[in-house]
C-alpha cells in the first residue's frame, strides 16, 4: 500500500507511479478524499482554502485523469466521484467546501456522458452528514438530533457501490437527504441561500 498526501500536487502522480510500477490494473477508483472548514472565508487560512481546492477538485482531476486513459485503453472501469449534498447549493460559512463539491457535481456528470459506450462508467454520490472524523475537522458544532441522524460511513459506501454498479450517474444518500435536494430544487435560490446562511451560521 501506498500513503499519499493529496493536498500536495504530487500527490496523485506518487499513487499513480506505485499502481503502475506494481503492475496493478485498476478498474475501480473511487476519489473519497475531501475535507472542509465551516468558517468565514475571510476567517479561513489561505492554506486551508487552497487546500480545500487542491484536495477537493485538483487531486480528484488529476487521479480521474491519470486512470481514465488506462480503462479507456481496456475498456473496462468504474469511477466513483464523491460529491455531497452541499454540491446542490451555495453555504455560507461553507463557501468554498460547497462550490468544490458543486464542481465534482458538474464534472461527474458530464464525464459520465463522454464516457458513454467506451466500457467506463462515471457515478457520483452525494451523502449528507456521515459519521466520520470529517465533522471534527471542519470545526462544525452539530446539534444532538444532527448527530443521531448521521448515516454510518459502511451504509454510505453500500449505497454508492449499489447505485454505481446499477449504471446511475448521480445520487444522493438517503430519504432525508433526497427529499432536502427534491426541495432544494422547488424553491427560489434566495431562499436556499438564506436558508443554509442560517442553519450553517449555528454550525461554527
């Protein structure tokens, strides 16, 4: 095994070197790396912004790339995009996080259509609040009834694996969490933006 860290800009290439030195054709990747801080942004380190980027968006390209070409080549892959359900709205207080994954949200999808018919398919998956050591880093303070209602990271990877194998370009985890995006998309955007202002405000 190798350890990588993808919020450098060698990082993708060192993973990519160990596969193909090893000979390890890889058919499945999954880009799960991500993080973010719930801040101001003028609050925010520069070296947090920029590494919200290069992890979240920068790496992702560069693995997705640097991998597509050898599926392409044996017709055959799986890529998985892990988006979030941030990605269908624009948070303050979780500015840059948001737009990140609203750029996973869009390069996903539209992979997905160029690689229709070559043997690879693209999928991206959009949890909402997951039970994972990322809630500490982003500094977040989550109410009781938001901590019980985080999904286990086992039942967030099932679902992603089942929805990927069964051909699906996007999806969201979850009841709660499809039915927040089904609204989402029902009502006017300054009302999503005034919305999330408020519930994020309280989560930092």
């Amino acid at each position: 095994w190798v350890s990588v860290d993808l919020g450098s800009a060698e990082g993708p290439a060192t993973i990519y070197s160990f596969t193909h030195e090893k000979d390890i054709a890889v058919d499945i990747l999954i880009n799960n790396a991500g993080f973010g801080i719930a801040n101001e942004f003028l609050e925010t380190s520069p070296e947090n912004l920029q590494g919200m980027v290069q992890v979240n968006i920068a790496s992702l390209i560069a693995l997705t790339h640097l991998y597509l070409q050898g599926m392409h080549e044996r017709q055959v892959g799986q890529i998985i995009l892990v988006g979030s359900v941030n990605a269908f709205m624009p948070v303050p207080h979780f500015a840059v996080y948001s737009a990140t994954k609203a750029f996973v949200k869009s390069f996903g999808e539209a992979l997905a259509l160029e690689c229709r018919g070559s043997g690879v398919r693209v999928s991206t998956l959009h949890p909402g609040g997951t039970s994972t050591e990322f809630i500490d880093v982003a500094e977040m303070k989550l109410e009781r009834f938001m901590e019980t209602a985080l999904m286990s990271p086992k039942r967030v990877a099932r679902i992603g694996l089942s929805a990927a194998h069964s051909g699906a370009i996007s999806t969201v985890t979850g009841f709660l969490n499809k039915l927040t995006v089904f609204f989402l998309w029902l009502t006017p955007q300054f009302l999503v933006r005034l919305g999330a202002k408020a519930l994020f405000s309280r989560l930092h």
